[in-house]
C-alpha cells in the first residue's frame, strides 16, 4: 500500500519537531526519525487500526503522538500528527479541519 502524507500532516509533523527541539538539542530530529518510521509502517499494516473520529488511528511507538489517516484507492492518507495529551475535543476539531 502507498502511503501519502497530506499538508496537514507535514504541518503537524514540522510543529511537534519545534517543540521537541525547544526541549532540547536534536529530540526534534529524533522526534521526525521515530514518527516517520511510524507512518512507514502503515505501508504494511494501514489497514489493521482502529478508526476514532472517523478516521484509523495508529500510535507512535516512542512519543505521545496518534498518526490519523483514511484509506482511500489503496493509498493511506495521513491527514494529522496529533499529540495525544491534548484535548479529545480539540483532537476531534483538529481532525475535521484536514
């Protein structure tokens, strides 16, 4: 299966690496490493994860974030790269945007 990530999902992805970066000293690229080899296995196992707000959830292995995408003509479309200790309400909204 191919696997796109959308605008939405880079902006995420970009916004979680600042604020690990803040943290400190190269987590942002540690934080980008992990989650993109995430998102890699939705290649093999989009298909098996449970959908919550209307869409497949998978979780990051490493850090608190939930990779959101729907599947669509054999291609896993990641639409956010939320971080989990938000707020379920602000999560939902979130998705409804991308």
């Amino acid at each position: 299966m191919k696997v796109e990530l959308l605008a939405s999902a880079k902006k995420d992805l970009v916004e979680g690496f600042g604020f690990y970066e803040r943290q400190q000293s190269g987590l942002g690229a540690n934080f980008l490493e992990s989650l993109f080899g995430d998102i890699d296995t939705l290649a093999h196992h989009a298909g098996i994860y449970r959908r919550i707000h209307g869409a497949h959830r998978l979780l990051s292995t490493r850090f608190p974030y939930a990779i959101y995408y729907n599947i669509e003509d054999s291609t896993a479309k990641v639409k956010a790269v939320l971080d989990c200790r938000r707020d379920p309400q602000r999560i939902q909204r979130e998705l409804g945007k991308a």
